[in-house]
C-alpha cells in the first residue's frame, strides 16, 4: 500500500474487465480503492495500478515497459441447419457469467472463450506512449532512432510480443547509458 503497509490477499487479473479480484470467504470481490495501492505482486509479478486498470511491469529502468493485460469474451459458435455451427446464425441460447461484479450472458452449455488483446506501453520522461508498432516506438524514443531501427530489422521485432518487446527496450535502455 503507498502508506506502507502490507496486505496479503489470494489475487489474480480479470482481463476481460481489467479488473484486481480477490477471494474473500468463497467470494470474488473487485479491488475498488486502487489509489491506495503502490505494487500488487502476483508469483513475482509486479503490477502497478494506472487509473482503475494495472499494468504488470516488464522492465523497470529509466524507461520502462508494461504490459496492460486485455481481453474480451468471444462468443462461441451457434447451431446451425444440418447440425453445423455458425458465428452468424439467429439461433440463441443464453445463460450468464459472472466476472468479478459483471455479469455476461453467455450461451448455454459452452465453453467461454477469452481473447487475450494485450496492449504495450512505454514510459520515458513521465510520459506514457501507447506501443503498438514501429511508428509509435520511434516517436516514443527518438533518441536512439537508427540503433533502434536497425535492432528491430536485425531480431525481427513483433510490436505485439511483450517478450521481444522487454529485450527491445532492456537493449534501449543499455544505450542510453
């Protein structure tokens, strides 16, 4: 907590919500009061809260990367003539899931699908910069364009792989020293 104490609670992340939650007696419960919160730590993960969302921290230096964990629930697919499936079909069978304090309706009797759509964004300066490909990143550090242009070529970087982006920014981060 930022007034130093320590809680301990079993967490984990909805992202479909981008919501904290704990269990408390049975129950899952949303973490409302996110600005008292400094880091929250899962198996040594460290996230920090931005607004009502938090974002896990890839790399922590003068420039640092996060990684804000998004998703969305996909609807499967639906019955259809001849005992086929269809994302287009009329038919609907509805039940509900409960994420956290939403509830989604859901069809009945189907395995829920999440869409993992993680979003990147890097600090520099008190300045945050969504990431999501080249254009973005050289805005974000224009300092090191060249060197930075010629890593992302040489170790064919996809903007949407926080790993590739964790060592493409520890790399950035070695040059600025």
């Amino acid at each position: 907590m930022k007034n130093g104490e320590k809680v301990i609670l079993s967490l984990n992340y909805d992202i479909v919500n981008g919501k904290m939650v704990f269990m408390q007696k049975n129950k899952k419960y949303d973490i409302v009061n996110t600005a008292a919160i400094d880091t929250v730590y899962i198996q040594e993960v460290k996230f920090v809260p931005v607004g009502k969302v938090f974002y896990q921290v890839l790399v922590s230096a003068p420039t640092t990367l996060f990684y804000q964990h998004a998703g969305s629930v996909k609807k499967p697919s639906r019955p259809a003539a001849y005992g086929g499936t269809s994302e287009v079909s009329s038919s609907t069978y509805i039940n509900n899931l409960r994420l956290g304090n939403d509830v989604y309706r859901m069809e009945k009797n189907k395995e829920i699908i999440i869409e993992q759509k993680p979003v990147l964004w890097i600090r520099k300066d008190n300045t945050m910069y969504y990431v999501t490909e080249k254009k973005h990143l050289l805005t974000a550090l224009p300092d090191k364009k060249n060197e930075l242009k010629h890593y992302i070529r040489q170790n064919q970087v996809k903007f949407d792989n926080p790993y590739q982006m964790t060592d493409l920014i520890r790399y950035y981060n070695s040059l600025s020293r």
